[in-house]
C-alpha cells in the first residue's frame, strides 16, 4: 500500500512536470525555432537514457529496433505537430487537447483487434470531443490552426499508445523507447539543419534552461520515474493520474502566461476532464465491484 501511494505520488510529480512545461516551452518558442528546441531536447534525452540503461541497450534485438522506429515515427510526428501547434495556440488549450489522446485510444486500437468500444468509452469520447469544440471553436465557428495542430498531436500520440501495448509485450521496453527517443531528437535536428536557417545555438540562459529541463525531467527523468512507478501501481490509477497533466498545464498557464480564460473554455476543460475520468475510471469501477461481489459469495 506504501509503494502503491508513493508510485502514485511519483506519477503525479511526473504530470505536474509535463504540464509546466507547456508554458515553458510557449516562452523557450519565443526565442528557439521549434525543430532545434526538440532536437536538442530529445538528443540529450536520448543520450541520458542511454548512459542509464547502456546495458540494456548494448544487447537490443532487431525487433527492440523495429518496434522503436515505428512506434517512434508516431512519437517524432506527434511531438512536432504538438510544438509547432503551440506556436498558434495558448498552453492550457494545448494541454487540454493533447490529453483528448487518451478517448481516441479504444476507437484506433478497434481497428487493429477488432474488439469494438464500451459503452463507457463511446460516452466518453463524445464528452471530450464536444469539451474539444468548446475549448477550439471561437465565436465565429472558425478553428485555430494551433489547435488543428495539436488534435493531430493527439491522434499520434493515441497511435503511439495503441502501438506500444502491441509491442511491448514482445520487446525489451526500454530499449524501445530509448530508441523512440532517439528518433525524435535525431530526426528533428536534422529537420532544423535544412530547414529552419534562422536556428542558432546562441541561446540565453532562460532557453538552455528550457531545453535542459524539457531534456532531463520531461524526457529522461520522467521515463524513469513512471517506469518505475508503474511497476506499484495498476493501469487505471496511471492513466487518471497522468491525465492531470493537461489541468497542471491550464493552471501553469494562468499563472505564468496570465492567460484569461473564458466561461466557454472552463467548461471544454471541465467536459474534457469528465470524459477521461469516464473512460478510464468506469471500466476499473466495474471490476472493483465484480470483484468484490465474487468475493462475498465465496
């Protein structure tokens, strides 16, 4: 029970981190061009991880490769579009969206298994997508193009998932993902070699800070940490937990990029957070219960 409370307390840590970074990553945009930012940021990542488990990773099969390359593809495209989004869009608003990931996951994962939704998570999904259409659709009923960007974030980082749970039980995960790390950080440097001329190293303290804590808390650190933690806790207690992560990005928001948010946009957020907590509390809910009532007939 100990451990269990401390691998959750861990995971929480973890989401607070990943939700201050999005308004230090809006600030760090400001004055780093976006594929450098997540080229040094994943490359220092990646060499991190890779000192920590060198072990591990020097015996990596050829199926550890292919399964970090392409569940890797999915990370890169989905950290890109997310950090170009944010570029068009505020920090809350680009939390909030990216944690839709976590709805989208049994409609893709369908599509692969054919074992169609619950009834939990349909319900689910159309509070979070219509918590998505008050959170982007302005008065006019156009869409921001940042908030176009990163619902397509969402969609990869919801393939990502569906994909992991499919390799991960035939692959050395860690080696997976150190290699997924990788990938993002190699191939978006290069991205910005070619295509951002205007990227430079010459950085103040205030950007290399962003990219160092963006490398070692929200990307090597964080990895280990809810690794590590998951082994104490159950799926359904990291999946809630984590998806806090987009509130922490909403209340960073406020407070450091004093973001005023409108009566229209509080209730996307409270309709989005109703929706996860539906997808991901109900199922755990039911089984409790059967549980329990198995035990008490017994």
């Amino acid at each position: 029970m100990k451990k269990s409370l401390i691998a959750d307390s861990a995971l929480l840590l973890v989401a607070l981190i990943w939700g201050l970074n999005f308004v230090i990553e809006k600030n760090a945009l400001s004055s780093i061009t976006p594929f450098m930012y997540l080229g040094l940021r994943f490359s220092i990542g990646a060499v991190l991880m890779a000192l920590v488990f060198y072990k591990q990773l020097k015996n990596a099969s050829r199926e550890d490769i292919k399964a970090g390359l392409i569940v890797g593809t999915f990370v890169m495209l989905g950290f890109i579009t997310q950090t170009v989004g944010l570029l068009y869009t505020t920090p809350s608003k680009s939390g909030f969206i990216t944690g839709s990931n976590v709805v989208m996951v049994p409609f893709i994962s369908y599509l692969i298994t054919k074992e169609f939704p619950q009834t939990n998570q349909i319900v689910g999904a159309i509070l979070t997508f219509t918590g998505l259409g008050f959170i982007s659709i302005d008065k006019n009923l156009a869409i921001g193009w940042g908030d176009v960007l990163t619902l397509a974030c969402a969609v990869c980082f919801a393939l990502q998932i569906t994909f992991t749970e499919h390799y991960v039980k035939r692959v050395n995960p860690i080696n997976m993902a150190i290699i997924q790390v990788a990938l993002t950080g190699f191939a978006t440097l290069a991205i910005s070699i070619f295509f951002e001329p205007s990227a430079s190293l010459n950085f103040d303290a205030k950007g290399w800070g962003a990219i160092l804590f963006g490398a070692i808390l929200c990307t090597a650190g964080a990895f280990i940490v809810q690794n590590i933690a998951q082994k104490y806790t159950s799926s359904t207690h990291a999946a809630v937990i984590m998806c806090t992560e987009s509130i922490f990005a909403g209340i960073f928001s406020i407070i450091f990029w004093e973001e005023k948010l409108a009566l229209r946009t509080v209730a996307g957020f409270a309709i989005v957070i109703a929706g996860v907590l539906i997808t991901e509390l109900f199922p755990a809910i039911s089984i409790e219960d059967n549980g329990a009532a198995e035990d008490t007939v017994g």
